[in-house]
C-alpha cells in the first residue's frame, strides 16, 4: 500500500468516528481533489507526491462542513455544478424527482414545453431540465441572494432564465402558460431543528430548510402560483420529506382546481414527490 492510501485508511476511521454518513467515499473524494486525480487513480500517486493538505480538508470534513463547500463542486444527474457556503448542496433523491418531471414533459405533446423551476436553489433542476429536454424553455426562480450568486455561476452559457424572485409570487407574464412548475422548496418543520444532520443544519441556507410549525408552509404558498402558472393540463412536481407521504397530494385539493393529485416514492422506496395536474375545464 502505498503512502496516500494508508492515509485514506486513517481519514476513513477519523471520518467515521465523527458520525461521516459515507467515511470512505468522502476520504478517497478529498484525496483525489487535493491530488488532482479520479478516485480510481489514487494508487498512482507516489509518496513523494503525498500533500499534507489532505489533512487540513479531512479535518473540515471532520467537523461536518459538507464535503461539497471543501471541493467546490456538486454532481446531479449529468450536472457538475459550482457549489459552497450559501447554497442549498443538491441530494441524491431529488434525481428521481427530476426523472419523473423529465418523463412527464417527454409525453407531453408540446414542440418546446415551457418549465418554471421555483426555489431554484444552485439552478440543479432547471439546468437539468434544460439539458435532457433540449427544446425546453425553463425558468428558474430565487429570492435568497447568497444561492442566487451561485446560481448565476451554474447558469452561465445555458438556456435557463434566472429570477430573483419570490415563488409565491413569480412570473406573472407567463400565467396560464406553462405546462410544468417544479419545485424543491424549504419543507423541514421548525420543530425538526435539533434532528437535522449538521451538514445540513449549520451550513445550508435556513430559508432552504424551514418552512413553518409543520413545514408545508411554503408549499401551500407554491400551489397558487403553481395553479397560476400552468396551463390547463400543466403538471405540478414537488419534492418533500418522507414523513409528509399523504399530505401533500391533499394541499392539491380538487376543489382548488386539481386532479390526479398523487405521492411518489425515492429509490429507496419511501414517499419523496407529490404531483398533480391542473384541472382540465
């Protein structure tokens, strides 16, 4: 084993003891990043090559700064995007809410379907979107400024229009228009505080994480211009905690102008997206 190696050994073990949900990825990623390599090419840096920065970035990782804001860079989907301190980090799980939204656009019989993405965040979903239904217009919204600049970054040289803006109130020139709104929005209930992962918790943004005593405030909020915005027939796809399975699909009542309302599960098979469609008069 050569030198670096046996270092991600230690680095692992550290990790893990702190509570690192992923000890090992996360050692052999901050390796390869200090090293300037792939992680499949750590067994060919030589011990003379060994950089003792390795340890400054895994005690970052040791205090639960996400492993995301050391390297600067977040992957989603086919997306490298430019992340750190004052943007929401991307989740694994939020792919397959993107899978389903891509799907439902693809069926759709639209030459170039119009897509509004609210609470945008890094710009993951909307650039996503952009990229994988290329005759896609797609919009993506912000208010917190911080994410905003990120964004920006992400955006820059692609299709998507960014916003600053509040979801609630965004877009009106496009009411009655577009044919899918997608959201991630804050949903994590105030009181949740103290169970949130520190990752999470002390370092992205809190108007990204809370959203009110149960936290379904926002999205209560996002299904009138969700409404708005859609044209009849237009779908709405809104991502949320697995413990809120069965109770956003009813915020996008019948009686409110919706049908089809319906919860969808993760891959690892818990309730993670609520969808529903704009009532057809």
């Amino acid at each position: 084993m050569n030198l670096l190696l046996a270092e991600v050994a230690q680095a692992t073990q550290r990790l893990a003891d702190a509570g690192v949900p992923s000890p090992r990825f996360d050692a052999e990623e901050l390796a390869a990043f200090v090293h300037r390599v792939k992680r499949s090419e750590l067994h060919r840096v030589a011990d003379g090559d060994f950089d003792a920065r390795y340890w400054e970035v895994v005690a970052r990782r040791e205090a639960r700064e996400p492993l995301q804001h050391i390297t600067g860079r977040a992957f989603f989907r086919y997306l490298e995007l430019h992340v750190g301190k004052g943007v929401f980090v991307p989740r694994p799980e939020t792919e397959s809410v993107v899978g389903w939204a891509i799907d439902a656009v693809r069926a759709m019989d639209v030459a170039e379907p119009l897509i509004v993405d609210l609470c945008t965040g890094s710009a993951a979903i909307a650039l996503a979107l952009a990229q994988e239904v290329p005759r896609s217009r797609v919009h993506a919204v912000e208010l917190d400024e911080g994410a905003l600049a990120w964004a920006r970054k992400n955006v820059e040289g692609s299709r998507v229009a960014l916003h600053h803006g509040d979801a609630r109130t965004a877009l009106p020139e496009l009411d009655g228009q577009v044919d899918l709104v997608i959201s991630n929005p804050p949903y994590i209930p105030l009181t949740e505080w103290e169970y949130v992962a520190p990752e999470a918790r002390d370092h992205d943004p809190q108007l990204a994480l809370f959203s009110g005593e149960d936290g379904l405030d926002l999205i209560r909020g996002l299904e009138r211009t969700a409404h708005r915005l859609l044209r009849p027939g237009g779908v709405v796809v809104v991502e949320h905690a697995d413990t809120q399975g069965g109770l956003v699909p009813w915020i996008f009542a019948e009686d409110r102008g919706w049908a089809d309302a319906a919860d969808h599960p993760d891959l690892n098979n818990r309730p993670r997206f609520a969808t529903a469609r704009r009532e057809v008069p």
